[in-house]
C-alpha cells in the first residue's frame, strides 16, 4: 500500500494520546482495541492506521511485524479474506517505537456489530452463517496443518467487515494485527508484550495469572465462539443470543461441544468484571502518569463503554 512515512513520523511526533486536541496533525479516532487505537489521518478516508506503542526497540518491532506478515499469509492459505494491508516502524528518540498498521478502509455502517442493529432476521444469519463459514475455515486449516501451523482468530462481530463487491457479499476479517498462530505447538505471540498496557502497579498481578490461558480460548472452538455470542451483550442486542446459539450448535463439528446459555451468561459477567476494573485502573494509570508524574501516557483510551 501507499503508506506516507514522513507523515507517520510527524503525527507521531506531534501526537498528544492522552489529549488528541492538543496533537499536530489531525486526525479522527475510529475505534479501540485493547491496546491499540485506529485512525484516520490528515483527512485520507481510503485507509485507516492502527497504533500499536508497545515496543522497546527497533528490532523487537521488526520481530512482530515479521510475525503478522506471516500470519496473514496464514489466514489466506486457510481462505480467509483479509484487506489490503501493510506496516511502518516508527522510532522517536525517547518513546516506544510504534508499530503503524495501515489497511484499507471500509464503510463503517457495513461493519458486522453495526449490521446487526440494522439487518432483518434472516440477513443476519446469512452474516452470522457467512463468519461461521470463515471461523471454519480456521478449524480446517489446523486440522490439515497442525502440528507446523495453527491459526486462531478473535472473531467477535466487531472484528468483521460484510459489504457487497461485484454483486455478491463479502466477508473480511479486519483484526489481524494480534498474530495468533503456533509453529511446532510454540505460541508466536509474545503475550508479555501486552502487559505494557497493563497499568504499572498491577502488573505484577497479572504475571501470577497464566497469559496463556487468555491466547488458548481463541484456539477452542467453544470458548471462541462463547466469547462472540457472549459480546452481543456489549453491542446491545442480548436478544440475539438465543438465536446465535441455535444457528451456532447446529454447526459444530461432531464432537467438539455446544454452546450453553448459562455458560455464555458467565463468561459475560466476569468479562465484564475484568474489563470495567481495568477501564478504571488505566484510567488512574492516566493520571497519575500525565498529572502527578508530569510524563506521557503512550495509549489512547476510549470514553465510557457501554457493556
């Protein structure tokens, strides 16, 4: 893709995360992931740039993005589809180095957690059929591949893009920057990373936890898929459940499991748990950094989420 390094550099120079107005360069913020940002910048509205601030040196950098180039490949061999798509390192004296992230950019109202607010019944499990077919893909792939490669996919609706192209529907996988893939049964994925995000002062306790674990559902097709059927709380339509585990279950390998309704309700209270303790912990991490500390926040927080 046509990535302007100059500009990149120069956003992130100027760039302010924990006050965007006072940044250089504009830009609109178009979503959050756990531990990155999205953005549209100095008024491109073909592509989007994904923010990941996490790294302690270039080389580190070089590693994952070698790792998500590698992942994506993956996910085509299995048949996935995923959209144009390429990275930039960028390294400021005295700050993380920042991977950039660029990708193609989609209409926002075809986004599938969107869509489920506007579709009609049976349009929605043509959507919920179409991910299903794509997740199965996944499950083929490692089942053909393993033990060399095995891919795992965060498939909540958010993570998917469904529009038109030629006439016909398409699907898209739009979460790629979190490689997830095993070689010889080794993790790829340096969780540890992800615990820059992690407010300084309860890093400690999450290191007692088994990281693992949470890159381990995403392999599992029951705890995978609970975790998409559980999300429809977050995206206001708990409504939905009911059907999504019907047209689920009936999908489900022979012998891999089934979604229960129970099971879903209590993975989405303790989701929620952690979810809002941690909003409120980074939020404190914010102050006492910016406020007390007088030093920069690197990571962009989203306001209030509804979940």
């Amino acid at each position: 893709m046509d990535i302007d390094y100059d500009l990149l550099v120069q956003f992130e120079k100027q760039l302010m995360p924990h006050d965007l107005s006072r940044s250089g360069i504009a830009a609109e913020v178009l979503g959050y992931g756990e531990i990155s940002s999205i953005f549209s910048i100095a008024g491109r509205k073909d592509i989007i740039y994904k923010r990941l601030p996490i790294f302690s040196s270039v080389d580190q950098a070089e590693g994952y993005k070698q790792r998500y180039f590698e992942y994506c490949d993956l996910l085509k061999q299995a048949g996935l589809s995923i959209p144009e798509d390429d990275a930039a390192i960028v390294d400021i004296p005295g700050r993380p180095v920042v991977i950039y992230f660029v990708q193609r950019r989609f209409e926002e109202e075809r986004l599938c957690h969107k869509l489920i607010h506007k579709l009609a019944r049976p349009e929605i499990e043509s959507m919920l059929v179409a991910i299903l077919g794509s997740i199965e893909k996944t499950w083929q792939f490692n089942h053909a591949r393993q033990p060399v490669f095995e891919i795992a996919v965060d498939a909540q609706l958010s993570n998917w893009v469904w529009v038109t192209e030629a006439g016909e529907q398409k699907l898209y996988l739009l979460d790629t920057t979190t490689p997830m893939y095993r070689v010889q049964g080794v993790e790829q994925l340096d969780v540890e990373l992800f615990l820059e995000s992690i407010p300084f002062f309860i890093r400690w306790l999450v290191r007692r936890l088994d990281l693992d674990d949470v890159v381990n559902r995403y392999y599992d097709p029951v705890s995978n898929l609970t975790d998409v059927v559980a999300n429809l709380y977050k995206e206001q339509r708990p409504d939905l459940i009911p059907f999504f585990i019907e047209t689920i279950n009936g999908r489900m390998p022979e012998g891999v499991g089934s979604l229960s309704r129970k099971e879903i309700d209590d993975y989405y209270k303790e989701d929620k748990m952690i979810w809002t303790l941690l909003s409120i912990l980074r939020r404190t991490d914010r102050f006492i950094t910016t406020k007390i500390l007088r030093r920069r926040y690197e990571f962009i927080l989203p306001g209030k989420v509804n979940r």
